[in-house]
C-alpha cells in the first residue's frame, strides 16, 4: 500500500474515527506522534480536520529552525547532538526537495507547489506585539470578512502603512457556527470598530450578498466604509486571479513585509497565531484539472481580501502630489529607487 496516498489515509482517518476516537472515556488524552509522507498523508488529514479545534494542539518539530535576527536569518539544527547543520545540508541534496520538505521539515506541501513555509513565517514575528495591539504605524485599517454561516467564519483585521508598504496582523476571528447573517454582520462591526478599522472587506458570492447590505446598513453613520469582494464571476473567471494574489502575499513575507504579534509572555497570541501560520502553510494553488479540491483556508482567504483595499491605500499613498511630475531615473539608479522619482514642477 502506498502510506502517503489519500486512499490508504481516508481508511486510516475512519479507523482512528472507530476505533480510537469513539472509544476514548472523558478526560482521556490521543497522542499521535508521525512523520509527513505527502500531501495527502494521514497526518496531513488530521491537520485539516483539526486546526483551530481547542481540544487539539498540533506541534511542529522541523529538523532545521530558521530565525530571522537583525536583517539576516539564523539556522539552528533540532537536534545538534544527533545531526549536525553539514549533515542536514547533505541529506536535503540526497533526498531531493519533496522529501526534504515533508521527512525532514514537516511542511504540509511539497516545496515545488508550497506558497508560505513555517520558515517564512516564522521570520515575520514580531515578539514583542500581541494580537489586539495595535501599532502606531499602521494608519490604514481594514477588516477582511470570508462570511459562512454553517462552516466557519473568518475576519482578519489587517493594519498598514501607505508610506513604508509595512503590513500588520492586528487580530483575526476563525469561529464555526455563526448561526445566521445577522450574527456575522454585527460581529464584523464589532471587531471593526473595537480595533478602528476604517474599512470592511466581505467576500461576496451567492447568499452572501445579504450579509454583505446588512453590514452596510450596520454601519451607517459609523464613519466605515463597506466594499465588496467578488472571488469568482457566475463562471469563476476571476479564480486564477484570486489564486496569484494569495501567491503575492507569501512575497511580501519574503520581503519582511508582514508582521505577525507573537509575543511569548501571552500564551493565548502564540497559540492562536501558530493557528493561522499552519493554515498558511497548508495552502496551495488549485491543482490542475480539479475545479475543487479539499483545503481549509478561511483565513487565508480573509487576509486576502483585506490585503486587497491595501494595496490600494498604498498606491494611492505613492500618486504625485499636485504640481509635481515624473521622470525615469538613470539606469544605475533603477533598483534603488523603482525606475522613477517625483520633482517639483517650476
């Protein structure tokens, strides 16, 4: 049998379902210790079922762990008295990419088709923020709302800075079972206005339509704008779009344009950010050929709708003043200062 195949792993998933889960008294605790095997591995089938689920804790063991300090990224081996740094690098040209990845690095995704990476991540912490704080920096606000109301429903409250381009987790929500419309609505306003949040983002597809109006008219008077994303037209033509500017958003991680609050004194940042980095990594872009495949990314898709009135704040910010006007730059000037550069007319 193949272990890392998705046919053998569903039979695995029914079997914990029967003969563990089912059994197991109150108060008792499972413990499953393993190695990925693939992307449709047991191990990986768990994650998605279980991420956000406050009775399981899911921990990550990577056998390289990668720190970014002072403008540089420091790499440190798990387990120094077993494998040193030269022999990791060794087996990672041995093994090949795939398997380095999952074996070694416990990645949800191979690195030929892996958007974010726990590394990537990681480098985007800031320690010394936690979720709720809001840093003086980030001017704009906005609140990106993936509605559902059976399934869960996400919000990520994203700050930015137009000038610097420096983007900022505020807080998120990541609930199942809203209920109905009105229950979202008024919770998206609520978190808008408990973070102040000058702009609302919600997905709008279908029956969320209605979400959408009525959280507009929640806000009504409220000084907040409310703006609508469309993920796909009635023939999905804007899903190839909606894919690459999730990709955009691990190049701006690259870039250490994100910061993410993981402040280690508040238990409660740590554990709900290590919520949202895993998701993050789980993500990949539709496989080709399947017009659906199972992948949990409420989050992700919440960040990016936020992340779009973003990028829009940011150009605006970089439009020239009134009496200026724009030249190119010499070329050895070009890649210090994007091609282009404002002068005062007259």
């Amino acid at each position: 049998y193949d272990a890392s195949g998705e046919e053998y792993s569903k039979k695995l998933m029914k079997k914990f379902e029967r003969d563990i889960a089912g059994r197991l008294l109150p108060g008792g605790k499972t413990v499953i210790l393993a190695n990925r095997l693939g992307p449709d591995d047991f191990v990986g089938m768990m994650i998605d079922r279980y991420t956000g689920d406050p009775d399981w804790k899911i921990i990550y063991f990577p056998a390289i762990i990668e720190r970014f300090e002072s403008n540089k990224v420091r790499r440190e081996p798990l387990c120094p008295e077993v494998f040193s740094l030269e022999e990791l690098d060794k087996r990672r040209k041995k093994v090949g990419e795939d398997a380095w990845a999952f074996h070694y690095m416990q990645e949800n995704v191979s690195l030929a088709t892996a958007t974010f990476s726990h590394q990537q991540m990681d480098a985007c912490k800031d320690y010394d923020r936690e979720l709720g704080e809001i840093p003086s920096k980030a001017t704009h606000r906005i609140l990106g709302v993936d509605p559902a109301v059976t399934g869960y429903c996400a919000m990520v409250a994203w700050g930015v800075n137009p000038e610097t381009g420096m983007r900022y987790l505020l807080d998120f929500v990541n609930e199942k079972g809203m209920r109905n419309e009105d229950n979202i609505a008024q919770r998206a306003v609520y978190e808008a206005e408990r973070l102040g949040c000058q702009t609302i983002v919600v997905e709008v597809r279908n029956i969320q339509q209605s979400i959408f109006e009525k959280v507009k008219d929640l806000c009504r008077g409220k000084g907040i704008r409310v703006l609508d994303y469309k993920t796909a037209t009635a023939t999905g033509a804007q899903a190839q779009e909606t894919e690459f500017d999730i990709s955009s958003l691990g190049n701006l991680m690259d870039e250490r344009m994100v910061s993410l609050p993981y402040k280690l004194t508040d238990l409660e940042t740590t554990k709900r950010v290590d919520e949202l980095i895993a998701q993050f990594v789980r993500w990949r872009p539709r496989p080709s050929g399947k017009t659906s495949w199972h992948l949990t990314r409420d989050i992700v898709m919440a960040m990016l709708f936020a992340e779009s009135q973003a990028r829009k704040f940011i150009k605006s910010a970089n439009r020239p003043k009134a009496g200026h006007y724009r030249t190119d730059v010499p070329s050895w000037a070009k890649n210090k200062q994007g091609g282009w550069v404002w002068h005062k007319a007259g």
